[in-house]
C-alpha cells in the first residue's frame, strides 16, 4: 500500500492513474498462496451458474463451456481477419492523402493558370449547370460479417463545357477539368476509405469486448460451476459408499450377534436331550386303582 500511496501523490497522469488503480486492486484481490479464500471466491454463488448438481448438470455445463470457446476461437478470428482489414485501410488512407495533396495543389495552378490565360470563366460554367456530370453510388462489402460502405463515382451525360475557351485558354481548360476530375476521384476514394475504417475500428472494438467477456466471465464461470457440480458429486458419491459401508457393518454385526446366540443355545443344549414337542401326544401311564 506505500506504493500506491506514493503513485497517487504524482501529478494526475493517464498513466499514473492506471498504475495506481491496478496496484489497488492487486492488493484487495486475494493472495495466491491463500488457497482457502480462493476456494472460496469460487465456490461463491456469485461466481458460478445457479444449477443443482447432477450428472445432467455437468454435461449441459460441458456442452455450454465447449460451445463458449467455439465462439471466442471464431470471435478471435474474426476479430484477427477485421484487424489486417483495418490496417489495410489504413495504409491506403495514408497513401491517399499525400497524393490528395499533390493533386489539390496542381488542380489550384492549373485553375490560376486557366483564369490567366481565359480570363474569369465563372460565369460561362455557371450558366451553363445544368445538372450533377458526376456522381456517387454506394455498394456494400461484407469482411467477416461486417458490411463496409465503398462509394465509386460515375459521370452521366456528356460534357457541357467542352466549347468553353474555344478562343483561347482550351488547354489549359482540359488541364483543368482533367486535375479536378482526378481530384473528385481522389475525394469519393478517400471518403469510402475512412467510412469504412471507422466502421472497422467500432466493429473491432464490439468484437474484442466479446472476446474477452467470453474469455474472463463466461467461460472461468462455467468452469467455476463444472468445479461445484464434480466436487458435490463427488461428495455425493464418498456420502454413499459410507453409508453402504455402515450398512454392510451394521449388517455383519447382526449376523455375528445371531450366531453367537445360536452357539449359546446349542451350548446349553449338548446332553444329547431333544427339545420337548408341546404338540405331541402325553404317554402318562394308566392309573390302576384295586
């Protein structure tokens, strides 16, 4: 507790407040060397699955931890195959935007390059909109069970500024209209590039927060209650054999108890003398009187 008296005394860092945070919660868990209050902690009805213990019980306990690390193996790849999708787009998002750069930044000279040479042209373009050349459509991609929005640009209709600095500045114009076009591409690209990371990086995130729900919650409490069923069971079991084997004594003094009295009888009556028959018939003399 001195450490964590000290750490708290820092000034209030990210970083010092986790370690002190974890430096308090390791010393209210209970020790490793303290078997008894662990055993406890998991023998606690809080810790485990509310079930009467049976042999029912211990196998739907075992279906359910099996199928519960099914799924966080599954969880994990999913979440391993979204993580190399992610950094994919990452990387793309990087590249993109240096290149947005370049292209922005000769898109704006071809743009003075064209005002100087044609002349202000805002006024020709603007009359002459009509509706959107280009536009955007979205489609979906599936990566692992996550659907990613990507958005691709398409042109409808023909160009209506082609005749614009017929007289002069034509070159430059098309320079112009090729660089934004190509910059219009660059911007649908990138939108659809970080739409879909920032779908990813939550997606990630529910993910991983399953993952390690299943691994530190579910699964350590079904195999806290797998735990709790096989030792009543066994219990159970050590209950039974000692009550047979007081019924097999019980048993035994019984028949050794008889045997004795039937010895004690046979004892008393070795003169060789049958036991009387109350049943038989007397064999009194006949009284002769004179």
């Amino acid at each position: 507790m001195t450490i964590a008296v000290q750490v708290t005394h820092l000034p209030p860092r990210l970083d010092h407040v986790t370690v002190c945070r974890s430096l308090w919660f390791r010393s209210r868990s209970p020790s490793v060397s303290d078997g008894r209050s662990e055993s406890l902690g998991k023998m606690s009805g809080k810790d485990r699955i509310e079930v009467f213990p049976s042999r029912m019980a211990q196998t739907i306990m075992k279906a359910r931890l099996k199928g519960a690390q099914t799924g966080r193996n599954l969880l994990k790849k999913k979440s391993d195959a979204l993580t190399m999708r992610f950094r994919q787009i990452l990387k793309k998002i990087i590249e993109t935007k240096m290149l947005m750069g370049e292209v922005m930044r000769e898109a704006a000279f071809s743009l003075a390059e064209a005002k100087f040479t044609a002349g202000d042209f805002s006024t020709t373009v603007i009359q002459n909109v009509n509706k959107s050349q280009v536009k955007v459509r979205a489609k979906k991609d599936n990566v692992a069970g996550v659907t990613l929005p990507v958005f691709e640009h398409y042109q409808e209709g023909g160009d209506s500024y082609e005749l614009t600095g017929l007289a002069r500045g034509g070159e430059q114009l098309a320079k112009l209209k090729r660089n934004y076009a190509k910059a219009v591409e660059l911007l649908v690209e990138l939108a659809s590039l970080q739409t879909s990371f920032v779908t990813l990086d939550e997606a990630i995130k529910i993910t991983n927060r399953r993952v390690n729900a299943i691994e530190h919650v579910i699964i350590p409490k079904i195999e806290r209650t797998l735990s709790y069923i096989i030792t009543e069971l066994d219990e159970r079991e050590r209950e039974e054999f000692y009550r047979l084997k007081k019924i097999q004594e019980k048993k035994k003094i019984i028949k050794d108890k008889a045997e004795k009295e039937r010895a004690k009888w046979a004892n008393a009556n070795e003169g060789g003398s049958e036991p009387v028959n109350l049943l038989a018939e007397d064999r009194d003399e006949d009284l002769l009187f004179d």
